[in-house]
C-alpha cells in the first residue's frame, strides 16, 4: 500500500512550529529530567510565507501497520508525520516528501516494503512502527543500506549493542524497560504491591515481563503470578479465574489493540475490574475508544503522550492545537512519537547541514527537545530516547475536550531508569 503526501505548505516562523519557545517543566515525580545538551530548532521560512524549497525533494520513508490490530495507532503515526512535515516545510533549503507503506503488521512485508523504499524511492530516511517485531526487520534493512532509521514503537533490542543496535538505528519511544522502570514505583506507593502480570505472549509482552520482574525482584517484592496468552485471543474467560484466584491488588495488563479491548471488556463483564486495580503499560486514544468509556473507567495507564496534558504542557497545547485543526479530532500518543521524531531529525539535518547519515547521527546524539510531550533526550550512547512518562486514569463519562483520561501525574525523563550503556554492550560509547 503506497500512501505518498507532498507537502509543501504554509509555514509559521520558528517560534509558531508546534513547540514551546521556553517549554515549561510538567509537576513531575520521580527524578529530575536529564540536562544534554540543546539543539536548535529546524529551520522554516518566514510567516505566511510557502516552503521555498527547491530542487529534488528529501523523502522520508514511513513504514508501519496502516492495516491490522494496531491500525489506529498507525493512522496516528502516519498523521503526526504529515503535521511534522508541514510544521517544517524545508529542510536545507529542499521540500520534503513523505511516503507512507503498510506493514500489515508483518516482519516479512516490513522487510519488503522498506527494500522498496530504499531501492525503488532511494528514501533518505525511514521512520515509523507499531510492532517490535516489524521494527526489528525495518532496521536490519536500514542498517544495510546504510539508512537512518527512527524507529517509533516499543522495544528493548533497538537500543541494545548485543542485539539490534547500530550507528543508523534510533530508537525514538519508550523501551518497555524504562517505561515500567518509571512506573513501578508509584503503581506499589499508591496502587498495591500484590502484582499479577497477564501479558500478550509475543517480544512487547515478554519485554515487559523482564522489567517488571526485575524491579519487583530488586525491591524485594514477589510476584504473585502470571500468564500469557497467544496474540489475537478474544475469549479470556479462561485466564481470568486465574488471575482472580491470586487476589492481586494490582493485575499489569501487557497488551494492547483488539486484544486490549476484548480483555478490558471482559474483565468488566466477569466483575474482575471491581476486584483488582488494572494498569496497562500503553494507553492510547485508539485503543480507548475501541475499549468504550466503562470499560475503561477506573483503570489506569502510562503514555507517551496525552492530550490531557495540554493543561499543564505549553508544547503540548500547541501540538493539539495544530493536530485538530488539520485533522478535526484531538492527537494520539504515537503520532506524538512521529511528530518528535521527524522535527528532532530534521533540526539534527540542519545543525550538521547535511544530509550525511554519519553527520546527522553526531547531531542527534545528546539532542535535547519539547516538541509535543515534555523535556526529552537522546541518549548518546544507544541512540534512545529518554522520555517523560504521564500516568493517565480512566474516566466514569468522556465530557468533551477532557476525553477519556484523566491525567495522574507526569514522571519526568530520567536516564536511570534505562538500562546502562554498559549494560547494553555499549561501554565504549558512553
């Protein structure tokens, strides 16, 4: 499937873009935010002026699950990449064009799809993703063809120097790692520490189960059970006995999509959401409406982004500002990922001014941004983002602009909760 945008819009100076000039610090819990070094802002044209770009565009390759279980997040992606692009409108002086394919949520067509860009396109950079399984076939592409490759999904290998790092991967969201790393603390403090996991049994949920099970063990707390079940069960009546008979105060609900939806349905039905406190590692406005407002009332989630956070964030007041007025309906967390993760690229490309993958890689690594979700970093290391975690309760009833979540609290970026360099195999490049 080949969805291609040339956008050569309208573009604000540097200060409209979608990020706060003096991005104000979120109330955060959990540590201090990390301190890199700034990079400047993209370039862009004056006010009201078009992109005067000129010459043979610079194409940018997205690849993700425009169709399948996750296409809502895809969509998202593959909308917070158009806004990006518009929100730039050149890049050394050039137009961008973006090209987007569908993975349908396959390595093998993953594979395929980014051997097109890179061969047929000739992209100079590819981005995008919702699976960690298809992530990972993206980057080997990219690492072959020498390519940059920002990957926008969640995994604990695109970061790692002993399995799928390399000087062209970036990984731009929350490793499963980190994220459960940040969240435990407050999930034992203020929601119970009698922990059930109940995960999706493919790479996402077993990289959750790896962290979760290494902090509780850290901290001296036992785990009092788990399970799994295959991608794509829409029956769980006979995981939820289960889960039932070890009375956890609190069950960590590792999955997401239709599988999320059927689960959190339900445990509703069955009166398991009234017996134990759920918290799932990823909530997103896709999956929130596919769960509908009661089934997800009283649960709770982490997020990349929200737009319930607009109230407290200056950048994200202005990402959901420009997002609805493009597209009429209010952002979701993984076009946030894509729209960070493009304007961090394109202002790495004109800090270097070059398009050379080895000089834009010395200019991403220890960027420091606020495009759209709080004070992020790449980590210079391992190519990952250290990035805010905000903490999202559900709503009884959606009242308009206030959507289905409700935000908690914001955990503010903080490289210890990411696995060390050293950890990583990484040493040398700390």
């Amino acid at each position: 499937m080949l969805r291609t945008n040339v956008l050569r819009c309208l573009v604000a100076s540097a200060c409209f873009g979608l990020v706060a000039c003096q991005p104000a610090a979120p109330a955060t819990t959990g540590g201090a935010p990390a301190a890199p070094t700034s990079a400047p802002a993209a370039a862009a044209p004056a006010a009201n002026q078009p992109a005067t770009g000129s010459g043979q565009p610079i194409k940018i390759g997205l690849v993700t699950g425009l169709s399948g279980a996750y296409a809502g997040l895809a969509q998202g992606q593959e909308r917070g990449a158009e806004l990006a692009v518009q929100d730039i409108g050149s890049v050394l002086g050039r137009p961008l064009l973006l090209i987007a394919r569908d993975d349908k949520i396959d390595p093998n067509e993953a594979a395929k799809q980014t051997e097109a860009l890179v061969q047929t396109e000739q992209v100079d950079l590819l981005t995008g993703c919702v699976s960690a399984a298809t992530t990972l076939a993206v980057n080997e592409v990219a690492k072959r063809a020498k390519v940059l490759y920002l990957g926008t999904c969640q995994t604990n290998a695109l970061n790692d120097g002993n399995k799928d790092w390399s000087d062209y991967s970036f990984h731009m969201a929350l490793t499963p790692w980190m994220n459960n790393q940040m969240v435990l603390p407050w999930i034992t403090q203020k929601l119970g520490k009698n922990i059930y996991i109940f995960a999706a049994d493919y790479a996402w949920g077993s990289d959750n189960i790896e962290s979760i099970t290494a902090w509780l063990g850290k901290q001296g707390i036992p785990l009092i059970g788990q399970s799994r079940a295959p991608l794509g069960t829409k029956d769980f009546t006979t995981f939820i006995p289960q889960i039932r008979a070890s009375s956890p105060e609190v069950t960590i609900v590792v999955n997401a999509g239709d599988d999320q939806a059927n689960f959190l349905k339900q445990a509703s039905q069955f009166g398991l959401s009234k017996e134990t406190k759920l918290y799932s590692p990823v909530v997103d406005v896709p999956f929130d409406k596919q769960n509908g407002q009661s089934n997800i009332a009283d649960t709770y989630g982490g997020a990349n982004f929200y737009w319930a956070i607009q109230d407290q964030l200056p950048s994200a007041k202005k990402f959901v500002d420009a997002y609805r007025q493009k597209f009429n309906e209010m952002p979701a967390a993984y076009g946030s990922y894509q729209y960070d993760a493009l304007k961090a690229w394109a202002a790495a490309v004109e800090k270097a001014g070059s398009l050379d993958p080895r000089k834009v890689e010395t200019a991403l690594e220890g960027m420091s941004f606020d495009y759209s979700s709080g004070q992020s970093v790449i980590r210079k290391c391992d190519h990952q983002m250290i990035h805010p975690v905000h903490i999202m309760k559900g709503r009884a009833e959606t009242q308009g602009d206030a959507g289905y979540r409700d935000l908690v609290t914001t955990i503010a970026a903080d490289e210890k909760y990411e696995r060390t360099c050293d950890q990583l195999g990484l040493a040398n490049r700390a």
